[in-house]
C-alpha cells in the first residue's frame, strides 16, 4: 500500500518535514508544495535531508516558480494535472497539515 505525502508548509517553521521522512515508505513520494518548496534552498539542512534519501520527490512547478526555487535534477517538477495523477495512483494520500 502506497502513501503519497504532501507538505505545503515551511521546512524552517516547524518538524513536519522531518517527521514525515521518518514515516515515509519506500513505496511511497513525497509532493513539496507551497513554501514547503522552500526546503530546496541548496546548503540548508532540509535540502540535505531530501538529497541524501532514497525517495519519489515531486515538487509542485508553479509554487517553486513562484519563489525562485531552482527543482534539482533528482526531484520532479510536475503541474496540477499530474498532482492529480499522483493522487490517483497511490493508495492514500496523507497531508501533513
């Protein structure tokens, strides 16, 4: 059973991200959307933390353009249509509100 995890708050506020790396699967992804994207600022911590895993790292396009965040070539900058996709294909979808 598959998890997709979506993070849509800031990595530097709150232990949401971390939290959500020590539970996440190895047949599950993780969505950054909103200022979560912000955890791909190269050199913090966040961003070592996602570099360093072995997880599907998605990463919502129009919110890491909107903040000048560069997506790494070992993440996938997707669109809602394929957000909704993603939704589709896993077997549950957990917001880390």
């Amino acid at each position: 059973m598959s998890t997709l995890h979506v993070l849509s708050h800031s990595p530097f506020g709150d232990d949401r991200l971390s939290s959500c790396l020590r539970l996440i699967g190895s047949a599950d992804a993780l969505l950054l959307s909103g200022d979560a994207v912000y955890a791909l600022q190269s050199g913090t911590a966040p961003f070592t933390a996602l570099e360093h895993r072995q997880i599907k790292l998605f990463v919502l396009a129009e919110d890491a353009q909107a903040r000048a965040i560069e997506v790494p070539d070992w993440a996938e900058a997707i669109d809602y249509p394929a957000f909704v996709e993603l939704s589709i294909h896993h077997d549950k979808v957990n917001s880390w509100l």
